[in-house]
C-alpha cells in the first residue's frame, strides 16, 4: 500500500495516519488506533489489519501493508456483505516482512 491509501475505509484513515500516530504515541496495544483514529470502529474489517501494523511498529519496522489497494477495496467489499474476511488476503497483507528493522 502507498502511505495515502486508506486502511479504514469507514472513517478514511490512511496508511500515512497510522504510522504517524504510531510514530508520535508509540502505543502499547493496537486497540489504541481504534480510540483514537477511530479506525476499526466501524465495520470491524481493518481490525486484523491495524493489529499487524501495530506489531510492525513495535518491532522497529515500517508498518505496511503487503496488498495493492484496489484488491484490498474489493475483499472488503466482500466482506462487507459476507462478514466473512477473505483468509488469502488477509495473510498476504500482514506476511512477515524480512527487512531488517529501522
């Protein structure tokens, strides 16, 4: 994902945002996105998403997101009236990365 693709589709929260917010608060639990960018809150469907690049941030890494946007807009979408997240993409996008850390 590009930093001003959004990861939260409901409250339009990009990629950009979050790392931000976790660069600047570097909070302890992921859950704190959701209280603060409100990310998450919605329809739920960023939450696996939020978690894995929280986990990135604390282990010194550039959170990203291994998914191009307009496939991560369409599973969504799916998931949207399935409520079912779609397993393939969602292990794509949160693959380990094998860089080292920053």
């Amino acid at each position: 994902m590009q930093p001003d693709d959004e990861v939260c589709l409901c409250f339009h929260v990009s990629l950009r945002k979050i790392r931000n917010y976790l660069q600047r608060e570097n909070p302890p639990v992921a859950s704190l996105i959701s209280e603060c960018l409100s990310a998450g809150t919605g329809c739920m469907w960023c939450v696996p998403f939020l978690k894995h690049l929280h986990k990135l941030h604390q282990e010194g890494k550039e959170p990203d997101l291994r998914v191009s946007p307009e496939e991560y807009m369409r599973t969504r979408a799916t998931y949207r009236t399935t409520n079912v997240r779609n397993p393939d993409v969602v292990a794509r996008a949160t693959q380990p990365d094998s860089s080292p850390p920053n």
